[in-house]
C-alpha cells in the first residue's frame, strides 16, 4: 500500500532521486520515492548509463579517496592525471558555447569532488574507466578526457547500490506509482496525485522533489520542442521519461528555462530498439568515430570526425547524423584502428559489414552511393598528413588537408585491409530545457518567485547543457543537484508543523 503521507515525496528513482532520498533522510524525516516503472526496469536513464561521473580530483589521492581499491601497482602502471575546477569550468564553458548558468555550473563544479565522497560513504563503490578512458602506450595507461572514475557495475549496479542504501535508511520506495499532478494553492506545494497499480490516489507532503528526467521519450514533446525529424531519432535509455515531472511543475507555474530545442544525442545503432534494451544497456551506442570516419548516403564525409576528444563531441554528433540524408550514416575503419574499437563494437546485436578491399566494401554500405563513398575514401586518405605521428591519448594534431571538411586529429588513412563499417543513427539520451530552480535547489515560478515546498534535480533542470555536454556530467549534476534539493528539501520538512 501506498501511504497517505510523507514528509518528503521524491518523484523518480534514477540517481537523482536517490541522492535527494539520501540527503532527505539524513533530516530524520520520512521519504518516499514514487517510480512510475515496475521494479525491474526501475532506475529511469541511469540504469541506462556506463555509470561515468566527471568530477574534480587534484591528483591520486583525491581518488584513493573515491577508490579505496586502487592498487599500489594500479597506481604505478597509471597516469591518471588531474581535473582541476579551472579544467572542469573550461570545459563546461567551451562545450556549451558559455551559455551554461554561472551559478549552477559553479555549483555543479565546485561541489562535484565532496558529493562524490559523500557518496561513496553511503555505500556507493567508484572505479576507474579503464575499458573506455584510458589507452596503454609505452607500458603506461593514461587517461583522457577529464573522464575517470564510474560506478562498479555501471548503470544498473549503481540503481542497485542506490536502492539498498535508500531502503537501510528507512526510505520507502513504491513501483508502478506514476505521479499525475501536484497537489498546489497559493501556498505552495502539499503532495502528489499518483496512480499506483491502476488506482489513483492523493500522497500528501511537506515537500516534493522532481527528479523524474526528460521529455525524450515523449515523440509529441520531443518533435514540438525539438523540431522536425526528432520524431525519428531512438531512445537511448528508459521509455518511462515522457516529461511528465517537467509538466506538473509547468502546470502550477513553474518557469520553463534552458535549451529546449536542444538534446544530448549521439551516434547508435541503426538498427537498434525503439528504446533503450536492459539486456544491452548502453552497448548501441558507437564511439570510436575519432579513430575512423563517418560517410552518409550520399557517400560523403559531413563533420570533423576529430574535432576533440569523444567525450567532448559525442553528446551532439548525434543531431548531426540525425540530419543526413535518411538519418544515418556508416562508420568505417581499417585493420590499424578495428583492435582499438571500443567494446560495444563487439556485441551481437550490430549493424555491420566487412570487406577486404574498399571496392567491396563500399557496395555493402546499405543505401550509400558507393561510387562516391569510394572517391571520398581515396581523397580523405591522400589528405592524410601521414607525416605525424598517431597518438589517441592527446589531440595529436594528425590531420588532413585540403579537403572540405578536414578531420584535426586522429586522421588515420583507411588502406590497409580487412575493413569494417558500423552503421548508426541518432540516439537521444536526455533533452536539455527544463525547470529554472535557485542554488537551494527550489523551483522558480514565472514572476522570479520560490514555489514552497517545490525542489528539482537531475534531467529536468534547464540551464546547465546548451548545444552539447561533456561526457559523464549528467550522473554528476544528478548526484549535486540531487544532494542539494534533498537537503534543502529535508530541513524544511523538519521544521514544517506536523
């Protein structure tokens, strides 16, 4: 049964949700955690995730502190680097052409390193990304990217981590109980119409935490916001995010803020599901394209494949494929990059195809202009400034020239057989516009005003990502903006009359 009251009702039960969970309940105060999902696909786009989380470490022992596991030779056979703040506030500043909100961003950055921590105590266990962040050169891993740490398990291990730790704590957490409606009047926010098990009910509440995602899986929003043949693009993770947290705040006034036409979408399988599959979790996705290049249907390369680092370029190629013809393109590498293909290249569910001389290759390419696609090759790898050397740990300035659109690093000829192409399409993972909240995590009104009893987190904040995002800074933002609307969120139901 689910119960009448709650102190503090959180709407989702992604990592958001949990870390307000977590925070609330450090108050002494009773939580509830409504999840419109049934228990097994439970966990909204998080479960989704590898798990990365970019956050701010000053050196190894900062992640010592994060990984207790880390080995005395894992550390000597590691360049693991640093992120400074400075580097953290370049990149969020750089990838969102410096339109991300000060004060979140700030916030995002600077308490990124202490959440991380906070988490960890709870129960949360970090380790480092070697499959994906870090190539071996000289005997020395390194990583890349500001991309270093993510939770054991990835995505569902770090739901499953979050669950146990929010029910040891006294958390109630109810499946298949959709939120409808805020229960509002002039004096804020008391609670939550939701439908659990085909029955609608009032939860009344001190306070209400958003934390349900993005309207990605919602095909009406997503091509009214996002534009047309946004229609077309798949869902990456969870079919539950349909936007409707976003919708309950907007309808007592909440104010809408951000980049609403903008999304993070990436490059996926062509061929892949609807939306997101459990069973494969994030392994649609197709991110070696720095080390290879990118051909459309009309057999032609249409962006800088090398422009950065994947973490920096992935979250918005996807728009770009979604606007080629037919909404797709091909992948191609040769015998030199296809041993450096990420994992997910290797699963069985994927669209591929493999030749041993270009010729061949190019009239496997499904609904590509093969006669083209093969003048592309032999132009692309005739620009090659083969002169310099191929480093995929740092933007080694391996490029081409005089082409229309040049490659800036990572420019690898495509000439040596066997040779392989992936074919992918757009893949949406969360939409960028959402609620304006303040620095406490309460959600802001139409006339500038606090909402009582109010509070957001995660996916459905607005004004943080702009045109794209770097890598792993959602499940970061979830878990500060998580912490903080959780305790400001907790405090007030505490002091709240009973």
């Amino acid at each position: 049964m689910l119960p009448s009251s709650s102190d503090v009702v959180i709407v989702g039960a992604g990592n958001a949700a949990f870390c307000a969970a977590h925070a609330a309940a450090e108050h002494g105060v009773s939580v509830l955690v409504l999840e419109r999902a049934p228990e097994e696909e439970s966990g909204g786009n998080s479960r989704f995730t590898a798990g990365a989380f970019r956050c701010v470490y000053d050196g190894v022992d900062d992640l010592r502190a994060l990984m207790p596991d880390l080995t005395d030779e894992e550390v000597a056979n590691t360049d693991f680097g640093t992120y400074t703040q400075d580097k953290f506030f370049d990149d969020m500043g750089r990838v969102t052409e410096y339109r991300t909100d000060p004060d979140l961003c700030e916030l995002l950055i600077t308490r990124s390193k202490d959440t991380m921590r906070w988490m960890q105590k709870k129960g949360i266990r970090f380790i480092p990304i070697y499959g994906r962040q870090a190539y071996k050169i000289d005997g020395k891993f390194k990583f890349w990217g500001g991309l270093t740490v993510e939770a054991w398990g990835g995505g569902p291990g770090l739901v499953e981590a979050h669950t146990k730790i929010a029910k040891k704590n006294g958390v109630t957490v109810a499946y298949n109980a959709r939120a409808l409606s805020l229960l509002a009047d002039d004096d804020g926010v008391h609670g939550v119409r939701v439908k659990h098990d085909g029955r609608t009910v009032e939860v009344k509440a001190k306070c209400v935490v958003l934390a349900a995602g993005g309207f990605q899986a919602n095909t009406e929003m997503r091509t009214r916001y996002l534009g047309p043949t946004w229609e077309l693009a798949k869902i990456r993770g969870t079919r539950f995010n349909t936007g409707d947290a976003i919708r309950m705040a907007l309808d007592i006034g909440a104010m809408p803020t951000g980049n609403w036409s903008g999304c993070h979408a990436v490059g996926w399988d062509r061929n892949a599901p609807e939306f997101g599959d459990l069973a494969v979790g994030d392994n649609f996705q197709k991110h070696s394209y720095p080390w290879g290049i990118m051909i459309n249907a009309n057999g032609e390369r249409f962006v800088d494949e090398g422009a950065d680092f994947r973490n920096y370029t992935y979250a918005k190629y996807g728009r770009v494929i979604l606007m080629q013809p037919g909404q797709f393109a091909w992948q191609v590498f040769d015998k030199k990059i296809i041993p450096m293909l990420r994992d997910e290249y290797r699963i069985k569910q994927v669209t591929k195809v493999r030749a041993d001389t270009l010729e061949e290759l190019v009239e496997k390419l499904d609904d590509v202009n093969a006669v083209r696609a093969l003048e592309t090759i032999k132009a692309y790898n005739k620009a090659v400034r083969t002169d310099i050397k191929f480093n995929p740990n740092v933007k080694d300035g391996r490029r081409t020239e005089g082409l229309a659109i040049n490659k800036s690093n990572w420019a690898n000829t495509v000439d040596e057989p066997p040779f392989e192409a992936y074919a992918v399409t757009c893949g949406i993972t969360f939409t960028f516009g959402g609620l304006k909240i303040d620095t406490s995590g309460r959600v802001i009104d139409t006339d500038g005003q606090v909402i009582a009893g109010l509070h957001a987190a995660g996916e459905l904040v607005g004004g943080l990502f702009y045109f794209n995002y770097p890598g792993g800074t959602g499940l970061m933002a979830g878990s500060v903006f998580g912490k903080i609307a959780g305790t400001t969120a907790g405090q007030r139901a505490a002091q709240a009359p009973s």
